[in-house]
C-alpha cells in the first residue's frame, strides 16, 4: 500500500501522534534542545494541533509522520514579527518516525503542506527552529527556506531562527 497524506480525523490516536512527535524529536532533545516536542503530552498535542490542519503520513496504515499548518496569526504561539505579516501562513509538529527520516518522507510532507499553504491564499511559508540544528536548517534551506529573523521562546534552552519561502512558484 503507498503511503498516504490526509487530514487527522476522530479515528486518529492523539496518543499515538504524541509518541511519533517524541520520539521523533528525541534526537533534538539528545543534542540538548528543549523542543516541545521532545516531551510533550497528548493535552499539548491536541492544543497545538487544534488551532490549524494537521496532517498524517501513513504507510500501510501506520502512522510514520505528521505536519501540523497554522494560517497567518494562527499558531499556537506569540506571534512574532513574521508570522503576523498577512499572506505569512506557518508549519509545525513536524515529525518523521526516527526509523524513516532521510528517505524522503520529510520532503513529502513538506511539498504537501507547501501546496496546501499555497491553495489557502498564503504568500509564504514560514517555520522555526533551533539556530543549533544545522541538520534542519540545511534541510529548509535546501527546500529554499531563507533566514528571517531570531527568536527567543519563552521557557527554551535555544534560540530559534525563524525561515520562510516564498509560494509564488509552488504548483498548486
């Protein structure tokens, strides 16, 4: 069966996207990074889920990964500078199971939430993440993600890089 990209629905465990998000995130938080992600529970899971799309990757009927998008000034966070600019919608609860991550998944999820974004009217697509994670950073900068800004989120270890690319030439 391929792998297939849809909606969250009532059918989904928040539990199960819980423990995917962690142990995605384990890495991050192995390297010293205090990610919500790394430890979060299934109350954070579906707050953060519940103020934009989230999306579920599953192959053969399990759930590999997941990307959650927030329409401008929708995140679950302050808006910050960039994310409250109109036409800037955002991504995150990024998650790719550790045992997949570099065969392509991630890039799948990307290009979908990219589309999605570019379908809903926004102008770009930004995202945060550790100025530490240079793995991530090339990741997005390889996607054509440019550097923005810094952020300092209340409660992290890190300060984070905010990056955006511009949708005028996703293929809807």
């Amino acid at each position: 069966m391929p792998s297939q990209i849809r909606r969250i629905d009532s059918s989904d465990s928040i539990s199960t996207l819980t423990l995917l998000i962690r142990r995605a995130y384990k890495q991050l938080a192995e390297m010293g990074f205090n990610y919500t992600g790394s430890y979060q529970d299934d109350e954070t899971t579906q707050t953060r889920i519940s103020t934009g799309e989230c999306y579920v990757l599953l192959e053969n009927g399990v759930l590999v990964g997941t990307i959650t998008r927030y329409p401008p000034n929708g995140q679950p966070w302050p808006a910050q500078e960039w994310y409250a600019q109109p036409g800037v919608a955002s991504c995150g609860q990024f998650a790719v199971d550790p045992y997949l991550q570099r065969n392509g998944r991630g890039s799948e999820l990307m290009d979908f939430v990219e589309r999605r974004a570019s379908e809903i009217g926004a102008k770009e697509l930004a995202l945060d993440t550790s100025e530490g994670a240079n793995h991530l950073i090339r990741f997005y900068t390889k996607r054509g993600y440019r550097f923005i800004e810094y952020i300092q989120h209340a409660g992290k270890t890190y300060r984070s890089v905010i990056l955006s690319k511009a949708l005028s030439h996703v293929t809807r």
